[in-house]
C-alpha cells in the first residue's frame, strides 16, 4: 500500500474492508430494511419524511454510497459524509399519531436501533452464506462499525462492541417492536415495488427472489412479528450459499464497475495490494486478535 495515502476510517486491513465488498451486502442491505421497519418510531421517521415509494432506487444507492464511502473513502470523505447525514436527521421530526407526541428522528435510541439492524444483517448475511469469519473476526467486525455509529451521531461507549452485546441489545428492545401500519406498508413495497410495465417480469422473477430471500434470512421474532411462518432455517441457509456462491463468481472487476465504484477508487489511492478479498480476513487473525 501507498506509504503517504489516507486508508480511510477502516483501511484494508480491516475486517469491514473486506466484507463490504462482497456482494451478499445487497441482500444483507434488504434484510436489514425488513427488520428497521419493526421499529414503530424508527419506521415512522422514514415513512413521514420521505417518500421512498416513487425513489426507491434512489434511497437505495444513496444508502450504498454512504456505506462505501465510509468503508472505502479518505478519512475527510468519510466525516463529510457523516456530517451530512446527521445535519439532515437533525432538521427532522416525526409525530406520533396515537399520542400527538413530535420526536425528532436523531433521537439516539432511534439511531441505535438502525445501525445495530444493519450491522447485524451484514454480519448474519455474509456468514451464513460462505463468507468465512470466525467469532473473533465477527467481534471485530462490530467493533469497527463503533467509528461508523458516531458518523450519524452516536457515543461509541454506547454501540455494541461484540456479538455478546448486541444479542443482549436486540433482547432489550424486542418488546417495542411490532409490525404496524408502516412495517406493513415497507413489506408490501419490498414485495411489489412500482416497476414500469415492461420490468414487472423481470421483478416478479428476480427481485422477489432476492426480497424473499432476504426476508427469509431474518430471526424468529421478525417472522412472528410480521405473522408468516419462518421458513425452515437449513433451506435458507442453502438458498444463501447457493446464491452467495453464484454472485462471488462474478468477477470482482465486473461487479465493482457497477456504481458507485468505491472499491476501485480505494485501489487506485492505495494501489493494488489494497484489493478487498476473503482470503484476506485469515491474514489478518494474527492482527485483529
């Protein structure tokens, strides 16, 4: 790697580095929509201040270029980013209708509760459908994402630091979950998002597919919630080791000229030893741990 360029806030040799790159992340991104939306306040934010529904595909890549640009961007890239983010949740209120009660949707237990989903969705993903880490690895893994939690405006003392904690933090906050109107509404969108004529085939075969499999990959308690049987959890985790191998055949080079090309910025910053792989996690045991 390049002596005088900026890793970034994670770097290549990282845990994070690597596992962002792989393309599982798109359906780990999925789940973790899913099971956001079981947050009646959380959820609700989102419903009330934006309209998802006609900019999907927006939100979506906005969202993947916040996360590749914290994993895989300079370090002044990176706090710009957060800084954007938290400027805009901070100009935003919910109302809760029961109640009358106006929140505003940075509250930090709000924020929690959306990085400890998407931590956990790309960390349950990744592994369960190949990607090899060991618990030590996985640890790390969360560890790293403390620095991606105060990006949006969090205390780091106050982010799970291992997979100990954020067990004990999703059985803290299992009993304010519920699948209301607004969860409904994200799973029906998720289901049947609005698609031109021409490629509703395409999104009956394939994005069900990948919605359904991402749903399925969500724990007990989501299915419950959501009142659909939990599939039996051996043919998922088939289904996502299946798929997860076929994707990984592509090669890397195909799948990072997709936008928004983080990966291939890093690597002509850092130069090529900076690539993100799997086999790379093993080389660094001796270092994380």
């Amino acid at each position: 790697m390049r002596d005088d360029a900026d890793p970034g806030l994670f770097g290549p040799d990282s845990v994070t580095w690597q596992v962002h790159s792989d393309p599982m992340m798109w359906i780990a991104g999925i789940r973790a929509l899913y099971l956001q939306a079981l947050h009646p306040r959380a959820v609700r934010g989102v419903m009330q201040n934006s309209d998802f529904r006609r900019d999907a595909w927006g939100r979506l890549m906005r969202t993947a270029s916040f996360v590749g640009t914290t994993t895989y961007g300079t370090t002044e890239a990176a706090e710009k980013a957060g800084a954007r983010v938290r400027g805009i949740h901070r100009r935003l209120t919910a109302t809760d209708p029961a109640t009358g009660e106006r929140y505003g949707v940075d509250e930090p237990g709000l924020l929690l509760w959306v990085h400890c989903a998407e931590i956990d969705s790309y960390l349950h993903v990744a592994r369960r459908s190949g990607f090899r880490l060991t618990d030590a690895q996985a640890d790390r893994y969360i560890a790293e994402h403390r620095t991606g939690a105060r990006l949006v405006g969090l205390d780091p003392d106050d982010v799970p630091a291992d997979q100990a904690h954020l067990r004990a933090y999703f059985e803290q906050v299992r009993p304010e979950l519920a699948a209301g109107a607004e969860a409904r509404t994200v799973d029906d969108f998720l289901q049947r998002p609005p698609t031109p004529m021409l490629l509703k085939p395409a999104r009956d075969v394939l994005w069900r597919r990948v919605a359904n499999l991402a749903y399925a990959s969500l724990p007990p308690y989501a299915h419950t919630l959501y009142g659909r049987p939990a599939p039996a959890p051996a043919v998922v985790t088939r289904r996502l080791r299946a798929t997860g191998t076929a994707l990984r055949r592509i090669p890397d080079r195909v799948r990072w000229q997709l936008p928004p090309k983080h990966i291939l910025r890093a690597m002509a910053r850092l130069g090529p030893d900076a690539r993100p792989a799997p086999y790379k996690v093993d080389r660094w045991v001796a270092i994380l741990d």
